[in-house]
C-alpha cells in the first residue's frame, strides 16, 4: 500500500484507523492496532516539534542544545583511545519474537522512519546490560545514510565511516507513562543501538528482514509517504547477524535536533553487509523540499573529555 505526499500521514492512518474498525472481519486486511498508530501519530508530532532542519551543513547550523551541548552526538569512536573494560553483553528480550503487526515505513523528510509495534506476545522487544541504565524498549528504527558518492554512517570506527547506520531507539522501561521525547528530557531516558552497513558487491548472507525493508524504499522517496512493510519481522532481524558482544558505549544525544542530551549509545563493531543495490535505495528518497535526500549525517562532535568504553568479547 503506497500513498503519495498529497495525502499525508495523519490522512493515511485516519484511513487505516478506520479501515481496521470497518474490516477487522474482512480477510486478508492488514490490521494495525490503535496503538500502534497512536504510536506513529505521537512520533510524527514529536518530529514536526522540532521544527525545520537539514543537513545542508551536515548540522553545523542547528541552535539550541545542538549548538551548546557538551555531550553531543556522533563522536569518532577509536580502540586506542577507549577504557577496554569487561562489562556485560547486551541482553535482548523478545528480539526473536515476531511483531505484532506489519511495520508502517515513512519518508518524515530526514529518513526512513518505522515505528515498532509491541511483539506478538503483547511485550516490547527490550534490552539491558552493557552499560545501560535500566532496561529499555525498542521504539522506532531510522537510517543514516551518504550519496553515490560518499559513505554516510554518524559515527566513525578508527577513523573509518561506514556506508549507513542503523539507530535502534529504545525507551527506559522507567519513563513507560511518558513519550519518547518527554524521556529524551532524562539523561537516562534513551538507548539507542547503533548498527553499520557496508555496501558490498552481492549478498554474502540472506538478512531476509532488512531487505524486505529495502525493497520498500521506492514507494516512500516522497516525503510524508508512508507504505507496509508486509510479514511479521522480529526485531532481531534488523541486526543482520552481526557479533553483538563487541561494541563501544558512551553518553551522548540525539543526532538530530533538539540534540537532547538523554542517550546511552551502544555502538556495534561488527558490521551489516548488504548489495550496494539496496542500499541505492536510500538515496533516491526526497525531503519536504524535494531535494535528494543524502549525506543524512550529524558531523563528529567533541568527546569533551566523555569517557567511551569498548567490550571485546565475544
Ligand atoms: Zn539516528
């Protein structure tokens, strides 16, 4: 299901709204529960919040706390430079359970955007340890990306960026009355996962998840339009099959404005390989003045003295 800009979220979830009243019997409709979509109308509105902005000049002209953080995000993450201490691994919970409901994927004028419905067994995917305090729920994923001529990932590993990156963001359990940007008000209201994609030739494995989302991305390079990514995916389908037992960990914020200071990052070495033909995709998609939307980076910010930690086990 594909609708044009013209149209519009709020329209377009008002028509699956009452869709699902009107047809919950009919079979075959895709059913999206009530709270799922208040759960993407709540997430559109926090994004209309913050106003206007590009990445014209890869953030450099964003005010606020963008401007006058001292805990800002991304940062060069560098082996030599990290504490390599022994912390836990991060668990995950109900990352294998499939998703309530399809995933609704949406061009908001920065990225591609899904909003994640609670799992089959009416509980969020989850995550702790590591460094994170407390446990917390996966929300909504994005993507950072470059252009034909640029790699795009936020964050660099020994100096190298990478072609996209994956955010995963999650909400302290502690916070479950509050949105996601009224916990981003928390210095320990956020998690966010960050994951790397490299472009590469021709699949070397089946990430069957991620390419359904993929093969998504033509019918959303207008802004405000939003399709189905059809089947019931797991979240831990979004991690490829990466090592999740070496990462970086720091605190930081949100890479986009207002740049909220809240974020425990969690910042896998291990990278995502898919055909450089999806990752095309994302390149092809436009922002709410219909120019190309590329090089969707925040620039490196400085540490300021922030610890950043390394796990190197598997
Ligand atoms: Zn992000």
């Amino acid at each position: 299901m594909f609708i044009s800009r013209n149209w519009g979220l709020e329209l377009w979830l008002q028509f699956l709204l009452l869709a699902v009243l009107n047809f919950t019997c009919s079979p075959g409709f895709v059913q999206l529960s009530n709270e799922y979509i208040n759960d993407i109308k709540a997430d559109e509105a926090a994004e209309q919040a913050n106003g206007e902005y590009n990445y014209d000049q890869q953030g450099n002209d964003w005010q606020g706390t963008c401007q006058d953080g001292l805990q800002q995000s991304p940062i060069e993450l560098i082996y030599s430079k990290a504490n390599v201490t022994s912390i836990s691994r991060i668990r995950f919970y109900n990352y294998d359970q499939p998703l309530q409901s399809p995933l609704v994927l949406t061009n908001n004028g920065h990225t591609a955007n899904m909003v994640l419905p609670p799992t089959r067994n009416g509980q969020r995917a989850y995550i702790n340890g590591g460094l994170l305090p407390g446990s917390f729920e996966a929300q909504s994923v994005h993507f950072h990306w470059g252009s034909p001529n640029s790699k795009g990932s936020e964050h660099t590993i020994n100096y190298e960026r990478y072609d996209v990156e994956m955010h995963i963001v999650h909400k302290n359990t502690r916070y479950a009355d509050k949105t996601v940007g009224e916990a981003s008000m928390f210095a320990d209201g956020l998690a966010v996962l960050g994951v790397m994609f490299k472009a590469v030739p021709r699949l070397s494995s089946q990430h069957t998840g991620l390419v359904r989302i993929f093969n998504q991305l033509p019918l959303i390079t207008e802004y405000q339009s939003s399709t189905m990514v059809n089947g019931r995916l797991t979240a831990g389908q979004l991690l490829g099959n990466i090592i999740t037992g070496r990462f970086y960990s720091y605190n930081g914020s949100l890479t986009t404005p207002d740049c909220a200071e809240s974020v425990t990052w969690t910042v896998f070495q291990d990278v995502v390989e898919l055909p450089r033909r999806q990752i095309m995709k994302l390149w092809n998609l436009q922002d709410s003045r219909r120019y190309p939307l590329i090089n969707t980076y925040r620039d490196i910010q400085d540490t300021n003295g922030r610890p950043v930690y390394y796990r190197n086990l598997q």
